[in-house]
C-alpha cells in the first residue's frame, strides 16, 4: 500500500486545479495557487531532486504550446501543461532561492 505523503497531496492538488483551470473553470487566483502549492513541493524537495524539479519546469513551460496543435483537444491540452508549468516553477524558484541563499550564508560548520 503506498503512503499519501505531503508531496504527492500537494502534487495531486496542483494537478486538479491545473486540469479544472485549463477545461475553462474559473477558479481565482489559480495561478497564485499553482505557484505557492509549487513552492511548498519546492521546499520538501530532496537535494537529489533539485535538477529535475527545474529541468521539468523549464521543460513544460518550453513545450506546453506544442500540445495547441492537436486537433479539438489542444487548446484544452496546452492550458492544462501551463498550468502545470506554473507549480513546477514556483517549486524550480524556491529550489533556486534557497540554494542562492545557503551559498550566501556563511557555513556553520566553519566556525
């Protein structure tokens, strides 16, 4: 049986409010949502998945607008991969802030 941690709840919220969101749902502030709900995923990233986490946001947001192309579903499919684009940056832009701000930080362990 597979435990619902707190990545995998945030996950799974950010991807229904993308898939609502982009169908044409009106949802307020749903972009805010996304950022902040990827910020969080962000913050409880492991150090192992720093890269990955940015590459899948630089990856979607560089590719979200190819899906427009596909016939009758693609304007749907494009919304749904910004959306998602937008948690996967705001979890890339806490990953990157935090390690800009640990190299700031003089280390602890030098003192």
């Amino acid at each position: 049986m597979t435990t619902l941690n707190i990545d995998k709840t945030i996950g799974l919220l950010a991807l229904l409010i993308a898939v609502i969101a982009g169908i044409g749902v009106t949802i307020p502030y749903s972009v805010l949502l996304l950022l902040v709900l990827g910020g969080v995923h962000g913050y409880h990233a492991s150090s192992e998945s720093h890269v990955r986490v940015i590459v899948t946001a630089l990856a979607i947001t560089a590719f979200a607008n190819a899906l427009a192309v596909v016939p009758e579903a693609g304007v749907y499919l494009e919304a749904i991969a910004v959306n998602l684009g937008k948690f996967a940056q705001g979890a890339a832009l806490l990953i990157i802030l935090r390690n800009f701000y640990s190299h700031l930080m003089p280390n602890k362990a030098a003192e």
